[in-house]
C-alpha cells in the first residue's frame, strides 16, 4: 500500500502489487489525476496556494464528485508564507469534505496542531497525515480521533521519523513514499514500499504478512467502504 504518490509526474511508477494513491498539487494535476488508474486525490498543495486563484479553487471543488478523496491539501508554516490564503483554500478543503464525505491526504508541515485542530473543528470523520514528523504526544491524540499517520519510505534515513513508527500503533498507521519526490538524493517511489514494510514489521516485533494486512485493512477504513 501507497498512500501518497505525485503519479501525475511520473505515471510509470506504478508498481505491480502495490495500491497507490494518487495525490495532486493543483489544477491541473488535479485534472491529470483524474484520468489515471489508481485511488484519486484532487486538490492544492500548500505549496502551490500562492500561485493559484480562488477560481481555480472552485473549479477543483466542481470536481469532487469524480474524485475518491482530497489532497494533498493543508497548511504549511515552513516553506511557504501567506498563511492566511493558505488557511482559506484548506478550510474550502474542508467544506468540501464533509459536503462530499471524502477523506483527506493531509500535508501538515510544522503547522501539524493547527492542522489537527481545525479537522476537529470541520467535525472530519477521514483523515492521513502524511509523512507524519510531527510532535510525539500529539500522535495519541490523532490515533485517539481514529486518523491514520503516514510512515514514509524515506525512514531508512530519517532517523527522527524512526521515532514516530516506534510512536504509531500498528492499527494506525499506512506505508507511502511521495513519490517521485527526491529526499536527500534518495528518490522515492511506490517500489521501495517492499523495503519499508519489512520495516515497520522489524519496529513491530510482527511478520510481513501481517503488516500488509493491517495496513490494508487501515487503507480501507481510511478511505472508506467503498474500497472494502
Ligand atoms: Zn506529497
């Protein structure tokens, strides 16, 4: 199981046996998402709310109904400034969530409590925070809430997301890789979820087998019945 992938920049990253989730930046990746095979996430990254207008918002908001879920939508204090359109465009995000009962694909990068509490605020039932490198204590809170942390393949040289994984119940938590993202010269994708499946099994004290099914099942809660 892939739960974040960019697959709109890469399409041949699909890798057989591995469920992918697609996840958009804007637009018109949104539009491209649309049309692949895989789980389909629309919305705006927070990176890419500067440049976008809130036409362009709307028109992603007339899309939802072709879409499986949003994302990757949510805040971003370190990377990027007008916090105040960016608090706009995701609370849009938000409505949009609950008039269509779709869950989110979150991107919360140092704004992980702001992030949190407003999801409490919208009353959002589906959430995944993903590559989850927030706070330690406020995973119990997240998992209390019955959302879902994102453990990245990038954990093989991410010392502090190792912390996390050792944080999350195993009911709790879904493999992804951002794919085709570059993360310190090591270049993610779906085909390195193998690797950190036998991971999370190793931190878990639990056989692969057993990881790809709770992953699985947790997927499915996550995104719904629709995919059971
Ligand atoms: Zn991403």
């Amino acid at each position: 199981m892939d739960a974040h992938v960019h697959l709109h920049e890469d399409p041949s990253m699909l890798t057989e046996g591995i469920t992918v989730v697609a996840v958009s930046d804007d637009l018109d990746s949104s539009e491209r998402t649309l049309e692949l095979d895989a789980i389909k996430c629309i919305g705006i990254h927070p990176w890419s709310v500067p440049q976008s207008s809130e036409g362009e918002l709307k028109r992603i908001g007339n899309m939802a109904e072709s879409a499986d879920c949003l994302g990757e939508v949510g805040l971003d204090y370190r990377f990027v400034g007008s916090r105040e359109k960016q608090r706009t465009f995701f609370e849009y995000f938000l409505d949009i969530a609950r008039e269509y009962d779709l869950p989110l694909n979150l991107h919360a990068l140092d704004a992980w409590r702001d992030v949190f509490d407003l999801l409490l605020r919208h009353d959002i039932r589906r959430a995944y925070f993903h590559w989850y490198n927030g706070p330690l204590d406020l995973i119990e809170e997240i998992v209390g809430q019955g959302y879902f942390i994102g453990i990245n393949a990038a954990i093989k040289i991410q010392r502090k997301h190792l912390r996390v994984l050792e944080r999350t119940p195993l009911s709790r938590l879904i493999t992804e890789s951002d794919g085709p993202y570059n993360y310190r010269g090591l270049r993610l994708s779906p085909s390195l979820i193998p690797e950190l499946t036998v991971k999370v099994a190793e931190v878990k004290g639990v056989s692969v087998e057993s990881v790809v099914s709770v992953v699985r099942s947790n997927l499915h809660a996550w995104l719904g019945s629709k995919w059971l």
